[in-house]
C-alpha cells in the first residue's frame, strides 16, 4: 500500500490558482504605482468605467465647446473694436459739418469727408485671419461694400445698393443645447453712416454746392449742413446702438467661457480622481498583495510537502 499526500490534486490546483491571482493583484498594484493610472483600459475600472467613460465624452464636447467659443468671442471683440472706430468717425463727421456751419467756410469739408469715407470702407471690407470678409452676412467671399468712392455712392439711386453682403448670422454651441448667434454685415453696423456721407456728396456736386470754393456759406448750403448735424448724430446713436448689442453678446460669450473654464475644472478633477492612482492606499495594497502572496505559496508548498507519514503515531 503506498502513503498519499494529504493534498489532493483539486486542492493543489485551488491553491495553484491563488498564487496566480495574488500574483495578478500584485502585478496590477505595482502598475498602478509605476504609471500613476489605476487602469489603461475601460475594463480596469470596472464599475466605474461607464460612468469614466460619459465623463472623458463630456470633458472633450466642453473643450470643443471653449475652443469654438473662444474664436466666436475674438471675432465680436474685433467688431467691438471697429464698432468704436466707426463711431469715432460719426464724431468726427458731425463736428467737421458743426465747424463748417459754426466758421461758415465749407473749403477744408469734402477733404474731411472723403477721409471718413475711405476709413470706414477700410472697416466694413476689412477680413479676418482667414480671409474672409468679417461684414459680409454669410457672402464671406465678397466685399460687403461694393463702392469704392463717394462718386460711385453718390451715383447710386439709394444707399442701400452700397451694399453686398448677405443676412445671415454666425451661430456658436456653447454648451450642450445652447448657442450664442453673432456676428454683423456692414449695412445693419453703416447704413446710417453711408447715407449722411451720400448726402454730403451728392449736395456738393449738385447746383448748390462746391464746397471747396465755398469762403462763406450760402443760406442753402448753411441750411443743409446745419440739418446734416442732426442726421449725423442720429447716425452716431444708431451705430451706439448696435455697439451695445454686439457687447451683450461679448458678454453672453465671456459667460460661456466662464462656465466652461469651470466645468473643465469640475470634470478634470473627476477624471483625475477616478484615473489617478492614490500612492498612500496603493502602497497599503501593495503590502497586502505581497503578504497575500507570500501566504499562498507558502500554504500550498507545506501542503504539498504533507503526506500520511506526518500522522502516523511514531512507536
């Protein structure tokens, strides 16, 4: 008769696979340690990996969502800029028409006039990084302004055929079911400004005018001029105006912005926490591991080593 170990061969097996598992653990712990992540795969974390998952999508539609926004941001604090230029030249219009009428000597006015002129239309047919045509509605390929001097606006039947551009407006996703629109054409921003410069022209060409030999003003060019006044500034109020629309929206994109910084910081530090290896627990786990491991194979080798023999009464 022969003497059996006291392990069986299930028993062995058993054992066998809990060294290999407390191996697997261990091995896993010390990556986790070496990378500083607690898995490379959806699968390491589990549970917790759909919920990682919604969080990663969330986090790269938000940064989408900044990067869009911020070029969206820079092209209306752009307009913002050309918005408070063009009303700088409706200041200057009118006080060059105010000073005419107060020195009553027209001579220096049409060379002002032509000046403003040739700036503005440097405004409204200026292009962004791109290339494209910033006043343009949608028609980013043509010059929103399709007159390049005040005699092809002068001949013109009326202002509006000084202008090109198309209606439709810019529009930014901000956030998930949320979008900013923005973005100006150049008749809704200069039209009043277009029109007051139009007028000007077309009265010095016309029998009553010739300002530029005008010492002294004539009682119609005196009455003209002093009515320009109040068109140009009723053209200055409409571009006050559409510069206060064109802030609300600077702000609603500044806001956007805001929001979004601050999700950006909510959803990386979820991340970081659910990705992240915490060093002070991994280390504790780590000794476990090794403890547990160690057990295992010394269990399984003293078992192996046990036979009958061992409990047989010694005579």
């Amino acid at each position: 008769m022969s003497i059996d170990r006291v392990a069986t061969s299930q028993q062995s097996a058993y054992f066998l696979s809990q060294i290999q598992n407390a191996g697997a653990r261990l091995d896993q712990t010390n990556r986790q340690i070496a990378s500083g992540v607690l898995a490379e795969t959806y699968a390491g974390f589990g549970d917790k990996a759909q919920v990682l998952q919604a969080t990663l999508s969330a986090d790269a539609r938000n940064a989408n969502y900044s990067t869009a926004t911020t070029l969206a941001a820079t092209q209306v604090d752009l307009q913002n800029t050309q918005l408070t230029a063009l009303s700088d030249l409706a200041a200057k219009l009118k006080k060059a028409v105010s000073d005419t009428v107060a020195n009553n000597d027209a001579r220096s006015l049409m060379p002002q006039v032509e000046s403003i002129f040739s700036q503005a239309l440097a405004i409204l047919n200026g292009k962004d990084a791109n290339g494209d045509y910033i006043y343009a509605g949608g028609r980013t390929d043509t010059a929103p302004v399709s007159v390049a001097s005040l005699a092809e606006l002068v001949a013109l039947p009326g202002v509006a055929g000084a202008f090109a551009n198309g209606d439709a407006r810019k529009a930014v996703q901000v956030a998930d079911g949320q979008t900013v629109t923005f973005g100006l054409t150049a008749s809704e921003v200069a039209t009043g400004l277009m029109q007051q410069l139009k007028d000007i022209a077309a009265f010095d060409v016309g029998p009553n005018g010739d300002f530029d030999n005008s010492a002294a003003l004539s009682g119609a060019q005196n009455s003209f001029l002093t009515a320009r006044i109040a068109g140009v500034d009723t053209a200055a109020q409409g571009l006050t105006a559409v510069t206060a629309r064109n802030g609300g929206v600077y702000n609603q994109l500044e806001n956007a912005l805001g929001q979004q910084d601050a999700m950006k910081v909510l959803y990386g530090g979820f991340i970081e926490k659910m990705q992240t290896t915490n060093l002070a627990e991994a280390a504790t786990q780590l000794s476990l591991n090794q403890t547990a491991l160690q057990a295992a194979l010394q269990v399984t080798a003293t078992l192996n080593q046990l036979s009958l023999l061992n409990y047989l009464p010694v005579r």
